[in-house]
C-alpha cells in the first residue's frame, strides 16, 4: 500500500471514531434510570415540597427539615431550593437528609 492509502484509512478511521463518540454523547438517560422531580405546594401559611420518584411520592416535606420545631417554609423558592438539593443527593446515591448548616448556606429563613 502506498502512503496516500494509509493516510486515507487513518482518516476514515479518525472520522469514524468521531461520530461514534458523538453518537455515545447524545444518548438519552438510560432506561433503568428514574425521573426524580421536586414539586412545591402550598400549606397552612406557608410552602412544602414534594419529591417524586418515577411519579410516585418519595418525600413529603411539610415542615423545614434540619431545624427544630415546625416550621413551613415562607416561600415557594425557598421550598423549591430544599427540594432541588434532596434531588441533587438522591441523584448522587448520598443520604436525603438536611443539616441546619446547609438550610443556612440556602438562606432559608423561617
């Protein structure tokens, strides 16, 4: 084979390499895969939320988490952004669980 050939091969190889990369990249999220979704709604005199797992409740949370007492929350971004934060660590494979450090670094006020 001449030179020209080889150079030819590597490029078509090269290209072909690309487009399977691409193709690899775009893939949809996997099938066994769930949606998890937070949804706030309103209470009593405040917001809580709700974080739903393939459609179904996983978490109900009425009330501030990581704080004492019983307190709701007094906006619905408030309660979105707990929420999106139980999202981000069920999606993580960490615990769901809230410290009074992170409702602070949130600032929640309540």
């Amino acid at each position: 084979m001449t030179k020209r050939k080889y150079l030819w091969m590597a490029g078509i190889l090269a290209l072909l390499a690309a487009v399977a990369w691409q193709a690899n990249a775009r893939k949809q999220q996997p099938a066994d895969m769930l949606a998890v979704v937070v949804e706030p709604f309103q209470i009593r005199d405040g917001w809580g939320y709700k974080v739903n797992v393939d459609g179904k409740t996983f978490i109900y949370q009425d009330v501030i988490p990581g704080v004492p007492g019983n307190h709701v929350f007094k906006t619905k971004t408030d309660a979105l952004r707990v929420g999106q934060l139980m999202v981000e660590k069920l999606t993580n494979h960490k615990i769901p669980a809230v410290s009074p450090a992170e409702i602070q670094q949130l600032q929640i006020n309540y």
